[in-house]
C-alpha cells in the first residue's frame, strides 16, 4: 500500500479551498491535511478543524487567529492555531507537506506560493493572480526548488490535458492555445446599460459558483485576461499564440492547435472538482464527485467571437492581456493590481461597473517601469500601482 500523500490547502474557506476538501473526503486513505489556512471566518475554520483535524490551522489576520484559539481550545480539537504571513509560509513549505492547493484569492497568496515552489513541493494553482504578479520570477522558484506546477483553473487544466504529457513537445508540436470563455452573466446585456450592473448581478455567473472577486472578474472578462496572462506562463506560449473564443455552455473547458491544425480539447461538466481532482492524483485519475457529461442531454455546443455582438466595449479589459504581455515589463503585475482595487471599490458601491475598466487603464497608463526582479521589487510594484489605482478611484467617484 503507498503511503499517505499530505496536504496544505491555502484559502480552506473559500470556493476551491472547500472543492478541495470535497474530494480529499472521498479519498480518506490516500490523503492527510497538513494545514488549513483563511483569512477571517472562524466559524467555518472551527468546523473544518473539527471535521478534517489537520496538524496546524493559520489564519491570515491576527485577531482571527487569537479567536480561533480560544474556540479550538474550548473544544479540545488537537489543531495547532497559528496567525500571520509568515506561518502561510511555513505551512506551505514544511517538510512533511508532499502538494500545496493555492486556493488564495488575489496577490496576497503570492508569498506563500513561493514558499512552496522554493520548497520542491507539488504546486497546485488555482490562484491565478499569483503567476500573473510573479511571472518569470515565480516560473524561476518553481525550477530553482524543483516544484511541481499544475494548473486547477479549468480552462488550464483542460489545455495541460490536451498537451503532449512531454513539455518539450510543446513549442515545436502547438500552433496555439484557444480559451473558452462562457461570457458571463452579462454576454448578452445591451453594453450602455452596464453603469446599472450592481454586485449581485455581477456576482451571480450562469455556470460557476465561485468567490467574488472572481465572479466579478468574470463578469467583465478581466478572469479571461488574467487567465491568457496565466496561459503565457504556464505554457510558455507567445502573446499571439493565445486566443479566447466564448462559450456559453462550459462544456469544452479549452483546446490546444496543433501544427497540422488537428484540435484536442478537454470537455467535462462544469465543477472545479475535475480539475482539482487531476491536479492531486496526476499523473493518475481518481474519482472527483462531480456529474459525468450527458451528450444525450446536451442541447448545444455554440461559439462567438468576444466581440460578436459588434460591441468590443461590452469587455474592454480582455484585450489588456496582450497589451499588457508585449508591454513594459511588470505590466501584468500592475494591471493585476489595479484590478483587484477596483473590483474591491466596485463591491464596496464606491464605483460602477463600468469604471473597474477606467481605473485598470488609467493606472496601466500611469506605469513606466522599472522592471521587477524579484519577490521584494514586485511588492513594491504591488504597492505603488494598487496606490496609483486608489487615485484614479478616487477621480471615478468624484
Ligand atoms: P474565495 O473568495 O471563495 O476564497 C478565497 C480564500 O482565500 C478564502 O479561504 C479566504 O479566507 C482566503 N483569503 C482571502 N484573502 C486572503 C488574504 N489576504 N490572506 C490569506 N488568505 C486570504 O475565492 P475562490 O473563488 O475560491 O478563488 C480562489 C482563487 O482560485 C482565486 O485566485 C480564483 O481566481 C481562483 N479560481 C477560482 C475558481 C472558482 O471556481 N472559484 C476557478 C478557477 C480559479
Ligand atoms: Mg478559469
């Protein structure tokens, strides 16, 4: 019988942190939890405790983490409770820890990637933001610790399915990378009426069930800009090698063109537990809990243009991937930055819909460098552009 594999699930609490958790249920005999981490919610982090008893809990702020000790005590769960960035690291790359599930939303899961790719470990990515912000210097931590880097988010983990299981195949056998994109709640919407879209409406995807800031993402097309950003990095293709093409049924998660133009794509129902489930038993299969597909039931499989509709301004952002790709260096680290000041403005109702894209372009326009090398210089980027972002904020509210 093989041994355990152990886990650390960065983001516990929150949609792919609990996907995770799903699946690792179904398989108590081949896994064990290292650590959980969140940011805030006690509550949920006291029950995960309770139920999956990993070796450490973390949560991310101070105050969160002093209550979870008190409630973990009171309930004598034999759970270590631990606060702050540098126990994220720790439980990222401490040597009983065989993969990492980076199910952080945002940059702020950057550090703890990091941590693990230094560390050699099995690096599951779902947190797409972190390899936008770090590019070549995480790709560099990666080889450097010998990690391992598998893609959750779906549209990459169908693209890794349809590659070649060689990566060296890779440049010399793919003509391009074609992502899907379902276009969200809004694909259909008249574009002038957008300034009206409230956080709930944007938040509610017709496919997905996922956090907000992503939701939000999606519903703007930034998620598909982030994710050709992801695609660059984690394919090693060129800007003009990536192509999105909407979706609206999610049943194709993406495609690989091959040089003889012959397409493989990876097709499935759309549930984060397939691609979680590929990343942790990869090479291998297991079973995932989410519903097999039914050609029989299926109506569809319909495609469009991102400008179908002959309106390009429905999503403004998406073309920022390549602009920002073949820019100045540390664009798409900025262009990240300004994104999640503004979607974090726009749920606070201190902007519109339609001003999350002014507040990217305009602090994208504000940036002239210099290049970022590592992790230090991309903070400090990190910082100035989210600093940029909040001024050009504050001129959209005014
Ligand atoms: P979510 O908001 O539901 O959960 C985020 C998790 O991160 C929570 O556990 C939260 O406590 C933790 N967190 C938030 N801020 C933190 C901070 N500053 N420090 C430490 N921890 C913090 O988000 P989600 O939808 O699960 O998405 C997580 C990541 O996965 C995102 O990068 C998203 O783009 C990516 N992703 C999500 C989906 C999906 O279906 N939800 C699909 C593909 C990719
Ligand atoms: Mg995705």
């Amino acid at each position: 019988m093989q041994s355990k594999k152990t886990i650390t699930i960065l983001g516990s609490t929150g949609s792919i942190g609990k996907s995770t958790l799903d699946v690792l249920a179904r398989h108590p005999e081949a896994y064990s939890i290292h650590a959980l981490t969140a940011s805030g919610q006690v509550d949920l982090m006291l029950s995960q405790c309770a139920r999956f008893r990993p070796a450490v809990a973390v949560m991310a702020r101070e105050d969160a983490g002093r209550m979870l000790a008190d409630k973990v005590k009171a309930e004598g769960l034999p759970v270590e409770v631990r606060w702050g960035a540098a126990a994220l690291d720790e439980v990222a790359s401490a040597v009983e820890v065989d993969a990492v599930m980076a199910a952080i939303v945002g940059a702020a899961g950057l550090s703890p990637c990091l941590a693990a790719a230094r560390a050699g470990k099995r690096l599951l990515l779902a947190n797409k933001e972190a390899l936008v912000v770090g590019g070549e210097v995480f790709l560099t931590a990666v080889r450097e610790g010998g990690a391992t880097l598998l893609p959750i988010d779906s549209e990459h983990s169908a693209i890794f399915q349809s590659l070649p299981e060689d990566p060296r195949a890779w440049s010399r056998r793919v003509h391009k990378i074609i992502l899907t994109a379902s276009g969200g709640p809004f694909r259909e919407r008249d574009p002038s009426t957008l300034k009206d879209v409230t956080p709930e409406q944007a938040c509610s995807h017709p496919n997905w069930v996922m956090g907000r800031k992503i939701s939000v993402d999606s519903a703007t097309m930034m998620n598909k800009a982030l994710e050709v950003i992801e695609a660059r990095y984690l394919f090693g293709m060129s800007p003009d090698q990536l192509e999105v093409v909407i979706h609206p049924q999610s049943v194709i998660h993406s495609m690989v063109q091959y040089k003889d133009h012959s397409v493989v794509a990876q097709l499935g129902t759309p549930d984060m537990r397939v691609p979680i489930a590929y990343g942790l038993s990869w090479p291998e299969r297991m079973i995932s809990g989410a519903a097999a597909l039914d050609f029989h039931a299926l109506a569809a499989m319909t495609f469009e243009a991102t400008d179908s509709q002959g309106h390009p301004e429905r999503f403004p952002g998406l073309h920022l991937a390549w602009e920002t790709l073949k820019g100045v260096p540390g664009s798409c680290a900025v262009l990240n930055a300004a994104n999640e000041v503004a979607v974090a403005a726009f749920l606070n109702r201190e902007i519109r819909f339609d001003q999350i894209h002014a507040v990217n372009r305009s602090t994208l326009d504000a940036w002239a460098g210099p290049e970022p090398h590592n992790l230090s210089d991309l903070y400090e980027l990190d910082r100035r552009a989210r600093e940029t972002a909040t001024a050009k904020l504050a001129q959209q509210s005014a």
